[in-house]
C-alpha cells in the first residue's frame, strides 16, 4: 500500500514538471496536462475515512465541514490519497489558486486564437 501512494505522489509530480517544462517550449500539450493538473489541485476532500488532496505550489481557498465555513492559504508541495477503517471527520474545500490559472490560461489561449 505504501508503494502505491509513494508511486501516485511521483506520478502527479512527475506530470506537474512534465506540463511546465512542455509549457516552457511552448508545446500545445503543455496546455492540457496543465489544465489537469490545475483541474487535479482544486477539490480538497475528507469523506468519511476517504481523504485527497494535491498541492503544488501556492494554494488559498475555502472549505465547509458541515458546521463551519473557513478559508485557508499557503505555501505547500504534498499529495494526500487516504482511506481508513474508521469514521474521521468530513469536509470539502477548494483550492482556488488553480482555477485562477486555469482562467488565465483559457483567456491567453483564447487571446492568440485567431
């Protein structure tokens, strides 16, 4: 199990370095394995003993736990991909600094469309 989780964090960072660098010589794939990773670092997540989260970079956002709505924001390179046997807390959040630069993206694609 460990092995797996270790293999999905080198896949996802793997695929960030991968998306800047075809970003950087200006490869038209560049742009969507950009648009999957920004799409993956959005949800943030704890269903029940289910948690994920990807962060690659700079991160702010919300997120509700049912009761309380809260906003957090930083600095941070971490996958988390759990699952448990037991019940822990419950809560969604959003990370959007990602879909900021998606937006971003999107408005520069669209600009140099002709």
């Amino acid at each position: 199990q460990t092995w797996i989780l270790f293999g999905v964090a080198i896949a996802a960072f793997g695929l960030v370095g991968l998306a800047g660098a075809l970003l950087l010589v200006r490869r038209r794939v560049g742009s969507y394995f950009t648009y999957v990773c920004q799409g993956l670092q959005t949800p943030i997540f704890a269903l029940g003993s289910y948690r994920f989260s990807f962060l690659a970079g700079a991160f702010a956002g919300v997120y509700w736990d049912g009761v309380v709505t809260s906003g957090f924001a930083g600095l941070k390179t971490s996958v988390q991909l759990s699952w448990a046997h037991h019940q822990s807390s419950t809560f969604i959040g959003f990370n959007l600094i990602p879909v900021f630069v998606l937006a971003l993206l999107l408005a520069a694609r669209t600009a140099s469309s002709p």
